[in-house]
C-alpha cells in the first residue's frame, strides 16, 4: 500500500501576546527576542484546551480532505501538554468528531512529535493495517511554561495542527521511494535529556502544590544554547541522512517544512545545506514555537494558500527534547 496527505486543518486560538506583554512581566524586549528568535507574539488559550484544539484541527482536516469522521482508523494525537491524562486526548477527539470506529492514542516526542506521529501512521497504513489516519498535534505549552524565565517564556505558544492520511491502495513496488511511501530518518538521544525537561506535576515529591507552583523545576527548563547548537547539526544531518537514503536530490524538494522554534535555527539549517532559505517557509514570527503543532499549522497554511501542488515533494522536519530528532519525505498527492 501506499498512502498519502489528503487534508490539513488548524487551530490557534485568538487571544495574542505580542513581546511588549512578555516585556512587562520579565526583563527583555520587542527588539531582543525578534533579533534572537524572529518571534513577534503568541497566541494563548482562553478556555480553549490542547483537546478542544485538537478536535477542532481535526474537524477541519477532515473537512479538507472530504472524509467522514466515521472513515478514520487511527486517530494519533501527539502533545506534551494534555489537560488530560486519562482518557488520553486521542479517544477525547474520538468522542468530539463522532469518530467511532477509530483506534486512538496519544504519542509525546516533543517538538518531534508530529514527524513521529506521522511516521507511525504511515507505518501502519503502508503496512495494511488501517486504511485512513488522522494525526494531530496539539498544545497548550502556556500551561508549561515559566513565566518568570526570560530564557524560555519569550519562545512557546499555543496551537493545534491535523492531517488526514489515506492508503491509496496501490502497491508500492520494490524501493520504498517509487511508491510515494519514504524510508523516514528519525534518532533519539536521551543522554542529552537534560538540555530541555518539565517535570510532570504528578512527581509531586510530598511538596505541597503551592511549593510546586514556585518550583522552578515543573515548568519547562532549558540550556538554550546547548538546544541552539543541537538543533544546527542535528537537523541537516538527518536531512541529509533521509534524502541519500531515498535517493532523492535536494533540487527535488519544493520545500523543507521544519519545526518552528526560531529564525536563526532555521536560517542556519538552510545554510549548512546550501538550500535557499525561501525553500523553507516559516510562520513563527506569529505563534512562537508550539511543538509537535508547528509543522502541521504550517503545512495547513500552505496547503490553504495554494502553495502545495501534486507531486511536489517536501521535507518535514522535527527536533526538540528528548533530545529527539527526524526527516520524513512527503509526496504532496491532494
Ligand atoms: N531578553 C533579554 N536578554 C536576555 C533574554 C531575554 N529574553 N534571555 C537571555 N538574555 C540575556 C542573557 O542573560 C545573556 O546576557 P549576558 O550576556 O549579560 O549573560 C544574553 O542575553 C545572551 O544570552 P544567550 O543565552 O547567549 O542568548 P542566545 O543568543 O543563545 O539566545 C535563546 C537565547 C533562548 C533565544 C537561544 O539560545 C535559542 O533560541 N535556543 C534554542 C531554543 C529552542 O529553540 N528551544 C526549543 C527547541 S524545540
């Protein structure tokens, strides 16, 4: 079987915090974090939920791809941020869209998260298991972050992002590449865990929940400069990694859909491979870095723009805590 992208849909919320409300609550400024990260302002929940937004992003990717709720499979939600832990957020979507004869579970690889989850529903689509997938990223990482920290809060937002995947019963023959389904490249390093962690409130430790609410550690704590130079060499190697084993060239890929957690990062990667930075399409001057939603927020506003045409080919690309990290070829079929 092959399978393939056949609806994107989104969710952000309305409400906005641009760099001069983060300026009044920490030491920093509109002027410092643009040149640093290239982000402008956020959105942030106000009553909304990583589940509610899920459900929504998926409501709309399904409605992109012309598909019933009844025809999904496998509905994978990948978030580091639930509002809830049971039932999981997947089965929660499940219940929102009426999507009673899919399968679903939550899947957390951080900011790789959506290029896994992707990556996981091919498998079991080219595999034959299942025939459509809905696979979501979403979170709520204002509930995450410390507002107090300057080094971290002036990055994260809010968002949700969804595709819907399809077999399309053909057969792919002999290479993986021929058949439009891609070998993906992902690595995980848990020995540099520690460049970027949240503790789960759920290790309550005996501390009263006022002493957790102060404790720095159960917000997200990062070495910014130890992500910074990670994520420089990381991620074009894995480029380079996914491409040589598909055989397919550089020159191919219309656009290379990276993880949007800041401009420099994304500048540099270009860069390193020698690719025009206009290959690579960027919307974090808007939400910040909103994890495993970024990639698939931003393959919807292409797909919604009318960037995306059949048989261009693209690169998502992942990488974040964990350390965690990955490439996946797309071929764009809608
Ligand atoms: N506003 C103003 N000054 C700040 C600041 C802020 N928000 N944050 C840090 N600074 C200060 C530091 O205290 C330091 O001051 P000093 O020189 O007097 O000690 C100076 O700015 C430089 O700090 P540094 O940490 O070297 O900045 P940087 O250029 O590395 O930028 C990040 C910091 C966080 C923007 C950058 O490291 C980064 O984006 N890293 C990757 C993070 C990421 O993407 N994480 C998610 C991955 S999924």
């Amino acid at each position: 079987m092959t399978a393939t992208i056949c609806g994107t849909g989104s969710f952000i919320p309305s409400y906005t915090m641009d760099n001069h409300d983060i300026a009044r609550l920490v030491d920093t400024s509109d002027e410092w974090i643009q040149e640093r990260t290239g982000i402008a302002r956020r959105h942030i929940i106000h009553g909304e939920t990583t589940i509610s937004m899920a459900a929504e992003a998926g409501r709309r990717a399904l409605e992109n791809a012309g598909i019933s709720a009844e025809e999904v499979d496998l509905i994978l939600v990948s978030t580091i941020s639930s509002n809830l832990l049971l039932p999981c957020a997947a089965c929660e979507v499940q219940k929102e869209l009426g999507a009673k004869n899919a399968v679903c579970f939550d899947l957390n690889a951080a900011c790789t998260g959506f290029v896994i989850a992707y990556n996981t529903a091919m498998a079991y689509l080219s595999g034959g298991i299942y025939r459509t997938a809905l696979v979501i990223g979403s979170e709520s990482l204002s509930n995450l972050t410390n507002w107090k920290d300057r080094g971290t809060c002036i990055l994260f937002g809010d968002g949700a992002g969804a595709a819907v995947l399809q077999a399309d019963g053909s057969v792919a023959e002999g290479f993986m590449g021929q058949g439009g389904n891609y070998i993906p490249v992902t690595h995980s390093d848990g020995g540099r865990g520690g460049a970027l962690t949240c503790k789960s409130r759920h290790d309550f430790n005996g501390l009263t929940d006022e002493k957790q609410w102060n404790d720095a550690s159960y917000y997200m704590q990062m070495d910014g400069q130890a992500v910074f130079k990670f994520a420089v060499k990381s991620v074009p190697e894995a480029i380079t990694e996914v491409l040589k084993l598909n055989q397919v060239n550089a020159e191919e890929i219309s656009f290379y859909v990276m993880h949007q957690a800041n401009r420099r990062i994304v500048e540099a990667v270009a860069k390193r491979l020698g690719v025009p930075l206009e290959k690579f399409p960027m919307n974090l001057f808007e939400y910040g870095n909103t994890s495993s939603a970024s990639i698939p927020i931003l393959l919807d506003e292409m797909n919604r723009e009318g960037r995306l045409v059949k048989g261009q080919k693209l690169v998502l690309a992942g990488f974040g805590a964990g350390l965690s990290w990955g490439a996946s070829i797309v071929e764009w079929r809608r």
